[in-house]
C-alpha cells in the first residue's frame, strides 16, 4: 500500500467514519461491464406487450432495466414480480462477470484492518452482489448487504437514501457515524440525505469538482489513497447508540 499524507479535512472525516458503506454497482464493481443492458429493458418491455399492455413512446425506447422495472411495478404487482425474475436473472449471471473497480477490494481489507464494519447497498437483488462477493473471497470483509427488494415498497424516498438508512440501521449506528464512499455525485447527494458522512472518489466518471457537491464531504484522488488514510487514521473508539436503543 503507497504511504500518502492524509491531509486535516480528511483526517477530520475518517475520526468520525466508524462504519463504511459501499455501494455496489460502481463503487466496488462494474456489474454490467461485459452485458447489453438494453436487451435486458427489451425482455422487460417484450413481455408486457405480449400480455396486451401498451405503453407511452418514451417508455417504449427506453434502455434502461431498472427504469423498466420500475414501470413494470406501477403497472400491476404481476407484471413487477415478472420483471423483477428477469432483472434478478440478468444481476445474477452478471455477477460472474462484473470488473472489480480498482483499489476497491483493498478498502475493503483495510476497513477490517481499521476495525471498521462494512456494509453494502445497492438498487441491485441481494443474491447477485453477495455471489459478486463470495466469488472474490471478499464476503468475510463485508457485513450487512442491503438489495433492492430490502427497500420498503411504500417508501416514498429516493432508492439510495432508502437504502443507507436500512444498512446504517442494519449496522447498529447512527447515520453520523457512518460514512458512504461513493464516485458519483448522486450519491453524495443520497448520503446527505441520509445524515451520512459522504467520501467522494475521483474516476473517469466524475472529477473532483463534481463530487465536491454537499458540506461537510471530502473527496479523495482515488480508493487505494482512501484505503491509506483508513489504515492510517484510526477511528473514534466506539458507536454512540441511535437514539431509539439508548
């Protein structure tokens, strides 16, 4: 591991960072690296109207599975439960397939080193991210794994800040206890809506200036500097108990 100077403003978030959260689709991995996304929107769209529904122009060019998902569940609880064994299938065999992101199994090693707990979330079916896991010898690093079908249906949050509050829930913390490493700035945005902690990790897909979005987040040049500046600054000593177990 490359020796780094963590500098004060990052030093400051780690202190307080006493559990990580992950996300799984671009965080750890590409899920859909070596996969056309659009056939599987298509598979969604394709049985719908074989049962006779039809559905706006924009819908119908839609390439996006997840959206199509959606769509399928505000249609009827039938068609959602069909979509979601079609998504549920493409998330699965993907897994097998998906590209570590670089620097991230590393993190994760280093917030076990740090004594950090770890959980990850994702809009993905819990099955695909723990065989993702299992497959790279790193579900032992990992705790909680909060999927898709673990976000209460009648929430009306947005998807990812419904999921940190069920994996900081399902970690025994409170939210500012936690915080969430993320390379877009969706979601940062999520984490401060959570009341998480947000690290923001530079890629090609997003520079520093678009993840230096929300108060109080850092943003950090890359996961291998991130797993430096966790081995490096330890974490306050303990949880403090969310307000409902004190």
């Amino acid at each position: 591991m490359t020796s780094t100077r963590v500098r004060p403003h990052v030093i400051r978030v780690m202190e307080h960072t006493r559990a990580v959260l992950f996300p799984f689709d671009g965080t750890l991995c590409d899920l859909f690296a070596d996969v056309d996304t659009t056939a599987i929107a298509e598979r969604i769209r394709a049985r719908l109207f074989d049962q006779g529904h039809r559905m706006s122009l924009l819908t119908s060019t839609s390439t996006d599975p997840l959206g199509m998902l959606a769509y399928a569940h505000n249609v009827s609880w039938a068609y959602g439960t069909e979509a979601e064994e079609i998504v549920r299938d493409a998330e699965m065999a993907a897994a097998k397939t998906a590209t570590p992101t670089p620097g991230a199994h590393e993190v994760l090693r280093a917030c076990q080193v740090g004594g950090r707990p770890v959980a990850v979330v994702g809009d993905t079916c819990r099955a695909a991210m723990e065989s993702y896991l299992d497959a790279h010898g790193l579900r032992h690093l990992v705790g909680p794994i909060i999927g898709r079908e673990q976000r209460r249906p009648s929430s009306r949050e947005p998807v990812g800040t419904a999921l940190i509050r069920q994996a900081v829930k399902a970690l025994g913390a409170k939210p500012s206890d936690c915080a969430l490493v993320s390379l877009s700035p969706q979601g940062m945005f999520a984490a401060k809506d959570a009341g998480t902690q947000a690290i923001g990790v530079v890629s090609k897909h997003a520079k520093r200036k678009r993840l230096a979005v929300t108060d109080g987040s850092v943003v950090i040049s890359s996961l291998p500097q991130l797993a430096d500046a966790l081995t490096a600054v330890p974490a306050a000593e303990t949880f403090d108990a969310p307000p409902d177990q004190l």
